[in-house]
C-alpha cells in the first residue's frame, strides 16, 4: 500500500469525489490504491450520518496506510430553482412569451413561479435567465417588483423545480445558506480539512465562510459563476484555494469561453501560491462506460500540462459504474503527461514572482539550487504549510518532501502539487534538522548514500513563517546502515 514511506511519483493531485458507488470502506480504499490523493464529499448529497460513516472510513484508511488523508466538505451553497407546473411538464416554444412572478399557484406555459424576492430585486432588462442547466434561455424583456416578463430564445420542455442561472447579474443573497451553515458546523466538528464554497460571487462570500471556519479548516472557492471571475483577484486573496467548476461555469458564460478562462485562472492561482483545481466532467463517460473518450483524455492532459495542483472526478467515482477504474484512468494520464520531456517547460510558462521576503527568496532558490548541485529531493519543514506552498509554486522537477509537526497542516497539504507530506516529530535545533533529513529522505525512499537534498527550515524552530534557512545535506555512502530501520521506523 502507498504510504508514508512510499511517495506518489505524480506529482498533480486527484481529487475523488465519494457517493453511492464509493462510499464502502473498501471501495475507498481501492480508490486511494488506484491514485486518490484526496476525497469530497458532497454535502448536496446523504445525510449527516452518512457523511460521519465516511469520514469514519476515510481516517481509518489513514491509520493503516500510515500517510495523511485530505478530506473536502463541498458545501451546496443557495440552488435557484423555479416552482411546480400544473401538469407537471410543459414545452417552451422559441419567441414565446414566458412569465415568472412571485404567484404560488401552479404554472402553465405561460407562468411559473419563482420563489426568489432577490432576483426580482436585482434582475435588469435584457438579462438572460438559464433554465435545467442552459438547456432552456430567456431573456427578460421587463422586470417589474413581482414579475419578470421574458421572451423564449431557447425552448424546449421543462418540469417542476428545474435549476435557474442568472449569468448577467449579481444576486444579493448570501453565499451561505441555512442548509450550508449546519453542513458546515457539522463538517468541522468531523475535521474535515478543507471547505469548498459554492456559487461565490464576490470576496465577501469567502470573508464570512472564513469568520465561520475560525480557522478549523482551509477554505476552498469554487469559481462558477461569471461575477466570481470578474472579481477573480480579489477572491483568490481571501482564500486558501480555488476550483475551476467548469459544470456551472460552463452554463452561465459561453462553452468556448471556458477553455481560456481556466487558463486564466490556474495562472492567477500560481503566481499567487493559492491551490487550484481543476473540476466537472473531466472524464465524464466513464460513469457508463469503462473507457473515456480520446477528448476527455486530452482534457484531463490540458489541465496537468497547464501546472493545476489538482484534478477533480465528480459523478465518475462517486455514482458512475467504474469509480475504481475512472480513478485508474486519471492517474495513468496525469503520470504520462509527466512522463513528457516537454511538461517542465510548460508547467513554467507561468512566471511566479516572489514577493520580498526570505521565505519566498529561498523556496524561488530551491528549485534552482536543486537543479545546479543534482539535488534528489527538496526537504521542508514547516509548522503552517507555507514554506510547503512557496516551494510547490515553483514546479520543483524533484521530489517535494513536506514535514510538519501538525497533522492538520499535512492533511491540508493533499491538495498541493507535488508535496508529500509527513506527520512527524519537530526539531529543536540545526543538527536535529539535518540528521532527521537524512533518516526522512531514506524511509520516504527518495535519495540514497552519495545523494544531495535541498533543506528548509525557519530558525528559531516552530515558529510560523519564519523559513531563513537553507541548507544543502549530503548523504553519506553508509548513511542507510548507519540510519538503522528501526530507527528510520520510529522517527514520526
């Protein structure tokens, strides 16, 4: 089993998604043995309890496999949807008119309701609204305090309660509702790791789920909706992280838009040292079939090449018929993408600037001392993760070896390109530093006698965001038999 002392060679993370098909202690850990570095679950989805027998699962898996498991809680966030038809079903036709008004009574093919006062008060003249995921498009020809007449640009059938996007503008509602704030409090008191925040729209979205969070967890926006995107700067400063959640993102801005705008965004998130994954229908047949199309490899390739820390399955594990293999079929893709002369180039092309401090003076170094002196492995220490993620910005081409004292740092840490993370005793002085850098770097397997390894660290030890130091460790030609594997064994 992959564990502690036995590090992914890939370097990009993959994110599964647990559900119905997923969610049995041995499916996960088939999972986690075909290539899972991380697991969602979908707080859209199962009760409490549910979620509590999986994380349950999740934890154990972790015991046994002796390495730290990164859990995402997906929060649901606000679903517009529309009310009930009379007949249940109608059939839209093309420049017809269409109303929605605030009328409780069952619609027809002329009405529904909308049970939603803050899209009345927001909704403008010539916006568009998306009905059942874009399938069917109106645009508001006028918007009055209780009724919004639209004309049919794209018809087609629609049934009760279907899903509504307002692409064109922002919705006054909060971020978080009801439903979220209880998935929320129950997520932390779970020790969940990360929290993902759905339908952002603006960085105050993020500001109150981080005042919620208190720190307990990381915290995750998924960008997927156009106002998200135009403030993308400003969002990706109040956040740990961020998603490119093509499924919505898709429906609300032009399909062939979305090619460029992820580009965009996974550049942003590099040159600011956010993670950034990349999420929805990556391999989208697969939950039939035991094969995905030549397209959806090349999109899963794209998103590896492009320097994404993470690649995310949605339906694929959590309800297809082939979660196993689907998790099998992305790993194997994103090791080929690596395996590729050309990928250290490419994942480059993204110029990460420092900012001027020591800490990111050293990790931008680390790279290219590792480089110069055939270094085997850069070695962190680190208590909050952010020397972790300074190196990890930098695309390092060898072996990221992550320790940290806290365990809840090396969770966290599941989501970041490249980082193996150990949960491990802290040192207390320099040699401590460099003699435990040597045992890690045998047990993880990643350098042998005779070998280099690139050491960072912050002096005074244990103290946050102090990384001043770095350090280049030769292993001697005798180090493993000096270094026991007893020794090597308890040095946790």
């Amino acid at each position: 089993m992959v564990s502690d002392t036995d590090p992914r060679q890939r370097k990009v993370r993959i994110l599964a998604t647990l559900g119905p098909s997923s969610d049995d202690p041995e499916m996960i850990r088939k999972l986690y043995l075909a290539g899972a570095d991380a697991f969602r679950l979908n707080m859209s989805h199962g009760s409490h309890a549910d979620h509590k027998k999986v994380i349950a699962a999740i934890r154990k898996l972790e015991k046994d496999a002796r390495r730290p498991m990164t859990i995402l809680a997906d929060l649901q966030g606000p679903k517009l949807r529309i009310g009930e038809f009379a007949d249940g079903l109608v059939q839209l036709e093309k420049d017809s008119i269409f109303t929605l008004d605030r009328d409780e009574s069952p619609g027809d093919r002329s009405r529904v309701s909308l049970p939603h006062p803050e899209i009345f008060a927001a909704i403008e003249e010539g916006a568009r609204l998306l009905l059942d995921d874009g399938k069917v498009a109106l645009k508001v020809t006028a918007a009055e305090p209780d009724r919004i007449e639209t004309v049919v640009e794209v018809g087609g059938p629609l049934t009760n309660n279907k899903g509504l996007n307002v692409p064109d503008v922002v919705i006054p509602m909060a971020a978080l509702t009801d439903k979220d704030r209880s998935d929320l409090a129950f997520a932390l008191d779970q020790g969940v790791d990360w929290i993902a925040l759905s339908f952002v729209q603006k960085p105050e979205d993020a500001a109150e789920a981080r005042k919620l969070i208190h720190g307990r967890a990381a915290l995750l926006a998924k960008i997927e909706k156009p106002s998200a995107v135009r403030r993308i700067d400003e969002i990706l400063e109040a956040v740990d992280a961020v998603m490119v959640a093509r499924g919505d993102l898709g429906v609300e801005i032009p399909p062939e838009e979305v090619p460029p705008l992820q580009k965009q965004i996974i550049e942003k998130a590099r040159m600011l040292g956010r993670p950034v994954v990349v999420a929805t229908q990556m391999l989208e047949s697969m939950v039939r079939s035991p094969s995905p199309t030549r397209a959806e490899v090349s999109d899963v390739a794209t998103a590896v090449y492009d320097g994404a820390d993470a690649i995310m399955l949605s339906a694929e594990s959590a309800a297809g018929d082939w979660p196993e293999e689907s998790v099998a079929m992305m790993d194997k893709i994103a090791t080929a993408v690596e395996a590729d002369p050309s990928h250290w180039a490419r994942v480059h092309f993204t110029e990460t600037m420092p900012d001027s401090t020591s800490a990111d003076a050293l990790a931008e170094a680390s790279n290219g001392i590792a480089e110069t002196v055939s270094a085997s492995a850069i070695i962190c220490f680190t208590t909050s993760g952010s020397t972790a993620r300074r190196v990890s910005r930098e695309r390092p081409s060898v072996p990221l070896l992550v320790l940290t004292p806290k365990l809840k740092t090396a969770r966290r840490l599941g989501l970041l390109w490249g980082a193996h993370s150990v949960h491990t005793r802290d040192v207390n002085n320099f040699e401590q530093m460099v003699a435990k850098s040597k045992r890690m770097a045998l047990r993880a397997r990643i350098a042998n006698g005779g070998d280099r390894v690139i050491v960072m660290a912050g002096v005074p030890f244990g103290t946050p965001g102090s990384t001043n130091v770095l350090h280049i460790v030769r292993l001697l030609g005798d180090e493993l038999q000096r270094h026991t594997q007893a020794e090597i064994a308890r040095d946790r």
